[in-house]
C-alpha cells in the first residue's frame, strides 16, 4: 500500500511518546509505503492535486523500536499525485486546516482517507459532540454556546448547581478550560468579555457546560477505531489543576471500560462510522462524553504501555482490510461491466 500521513512537522515528533509515530513504524514494518508531509504542501500541479511530502526508508535492518526507526529513517523529498496513495491518513494537529480539506476533496473518492473530509469538516469542534442526540442528558452534559454575554449570564444564574465549565469553542489541551463558582458573580461579565471578544475585533463563541461531579478525579480516554473501543486509559489531574489532559500535567493510569462506557462507545461508534470518524479519541468524564477528538488523537503510546497492547497494529490491519475490500470491489465492478459491455 501506498500511505500519505499528513502531520505536524517531523521535527516537532517526541519519539519516546508520539502516537503517529507507531503508526508509521508498523506501516514500515509490514513494507508500505510510507510519505510524510504538512498540510502546507498541498499544491496543484496542471489541475491534478500533488503533495510535497518525504519519502521514508530504512538501510539495513529493519528498527525494532519507533525511537529507532526516529534515528535512522532516510528521507527524499519528492512531489506525488495525491491519487496515486491508497491511503490518507490525516495526523496533522488541531485547529483543522479547512484549506487542506478543500485540497482533499479532489481525491476523495479515489483514496481511503481517515478521517473523512466531511466527518473531520463536522466533527472538528465541540458543537458536534454537545449536539449528539441525548435529550435527557444521560451521556451529554448539558451545554450551552453562545457569543450573547445576557444569554450566558443568565444560564449561570438560573443553573441548579454551584459551579459550571466554562472553555472557548475551539480549545485544545485544557487551554481556557475554567471552572466557575456561581457566586463569583463579580468576575462573570469580566470573564464572559475577556473569552468572547478579541483583540482584532472579532468575537468567539464560547462554552458553558454543566458541571461533571468527579471530574477532580480524572478523566477517560477512550481510542476508537472503526467504532468499537481498542484501548483506555485514566488522566488524573496534577494536585494543583482540575484539568486531565497530559499537556496540562494530567498523569495517566490504567483503566478498563464500565459496563455504562461501554454501552457508550456502542452508541457514540455507530454514530462515528456513519460519519466516517474511524479513529478517533472520546473523552469521558463520570460516564459522560466532553469531548471527540478527530484530529490526530493521541495516548496510543500510554495505553499500549499501561495495557500491554500494540494498537498500532490494530489500526494498520484495519486500513489493509479496507484497502483490499475497495480494490476487490473495483476489480470486480471492471470485470463485471466488460462482461456487461460484451454482451
Ligand atoms: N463539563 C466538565 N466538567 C468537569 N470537568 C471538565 C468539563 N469539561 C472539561 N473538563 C476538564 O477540562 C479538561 C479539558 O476539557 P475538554 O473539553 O476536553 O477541552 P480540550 O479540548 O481543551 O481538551 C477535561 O479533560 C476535564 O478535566
Ligand atoms: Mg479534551
């Protein structure tokens, strides 16, 4: 197979802890071709869309270990027809580039992309996961998003707990997550302007969400690949933070899906595949979904480690599997219409 990772730059990869990286060791491994490249070199050459991406090698024996494989990978520079991959798979960091999806969509239907340009174009931020279909909030923690500092001061007001959440809609890592105490009512406009309104005379929406009990705890970080969960782990906030993620000092621990998670996933997976979000990462707090994280997500390095798994491997059988099933289709179909055309 020919597989063109779309990432962050190849110099920003830890390879003691990077997902993407394992991932691209077990494609090496298994003799796929392998071409990294950022979104920025996405170019059009003569109407055909082409990357400028590097094409990995290894001399001599093959690394035992990504760190291995980090050191001793050659690299050639080249520019390829996008068309010419079976697969994209997108590991480039949040925000979402909407530039490169639009770049994307003239091969969609020639190369298997992962995630799907119009699930990643729905799914990039929080409205997707706070508008999932739960009326009675059994899964989804009551959230509000607005720009309307009335609306959202009111919210608090009437709210029955004592505190909520409150984070911008297109955050990451924690960064902006706050906890907000009701009667801190002196602070809220304060807070409400300096979130919503920026400097270059724009305005950001922003969230208010219900306030999940146990959240001091830690929260669950779920990898799901083709809508069924593959592995977990516990994040547990640093002593002096109520945040779990690990960029924000969050520490992990080894956990194993409830009864009530799993029966989760199973809803949140048919959801996901229907809309071509084939590997992503939940985020779940007391049994409920704060967040679904499309772009890049990570913890594969954690979980396999905590676990005892390579789910890297797991990832890299699923997209050989359908990677074979489209082409026998395709074989089949040109089979098919010549017996048709010689009829
Ligand atoms: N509704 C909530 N109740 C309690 N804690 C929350 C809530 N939302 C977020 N947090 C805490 O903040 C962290 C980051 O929130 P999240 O919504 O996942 O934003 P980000 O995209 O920045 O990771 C979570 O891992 C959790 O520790
Ligand atoms: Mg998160």
């Amino acid at each position: 197979m020919n597989i063109c990772f779309i990432m962050y730059p190849w110099d920003k990869v830890e390879p003691t802890k990077d997902s993407t990286l394992r991932i691209i060791h077990e494609c090496l491994k298994r003799k796929h071709r392998v071409v990294t490249a950022s979104p920025a070199g996405l170019t059009m050459r003569n109407s055909v869309t082409n990357v400028f991406g590097s094409v990995l090698s290894v001399n001599g024996p093959f690394p035992a270990t990504a760190q291995s494989l980090y050191k001793k990978v050659k690299m050639k520079e080249k520019m390829l027809p996008l068309a010419g991959f079976d697969v994209i798979f997108m590991r480039a960091n949040p925000p979402l580039d909407i530039m490169m999806l639009n770049f994307l969509d003239s091969v969609k239907d020639d190369v298997f992309i992962l995630n799907d340009i119009q699930g990643l174009r729905e799914a990039n931020n929080k409205l997707y996961t706070a508008s999932l279909d739960d009326p009675s909030h059994e899964y989804i923690p009551a959230t509000h998003v607005s720009k309307n500092k009335e609306y959202l001061k009111r919210v608090i007001k009437e709210s029955t707990q004592d505190r909520m959440i409150l984070k911008p809609l297109d955050g990451m890592g924690g960064r902006g997550v706050i906890v907000i105490e009701k009667d801190a009512v002196m602070n809220i406009t304060s807070l409400l302007d300096f979130y919503i309104s920026s400097n270059d005379g724009q305005s950001n929406y922003v969230i208010l969400q219900e306030y999940i009990e146990g959240a001091e705890h830690g929260d669950v970080r779920v990898l799901m690949l083709n809508g069924e969960p593959i592995g977990a782990m516990k994040r547990v906030p640093a002593s002096d933070d109520h945040r779990s993620n690990v960029s924000a000092g969050g520490t992990v621990k080894r956990h194993s899906l409830s009864k009530q998670e799993k029966d989760m996933c199973k809803v949140i997976g048919r959801r996901l595949v229907a809309d071509g979000l084939y590997f992503v990462g939940l985020d779940i707090i007391n049994g409920k979904l704060i967040e679904v994280n499309v772009c890049s997500p990570g913890g594969i390095v954690n979980i396999n480690r905590l676990n005892k798994t390579r789910l890297q491997s797991k990832i890299v059988d699923f997209i050989e599997n359908v990677v074979k099933y489209r082409s026998v289709a395709a074989q089949r179909r040109s089979e098919y219409r010549e017996k048709v055309q010689n009829a």
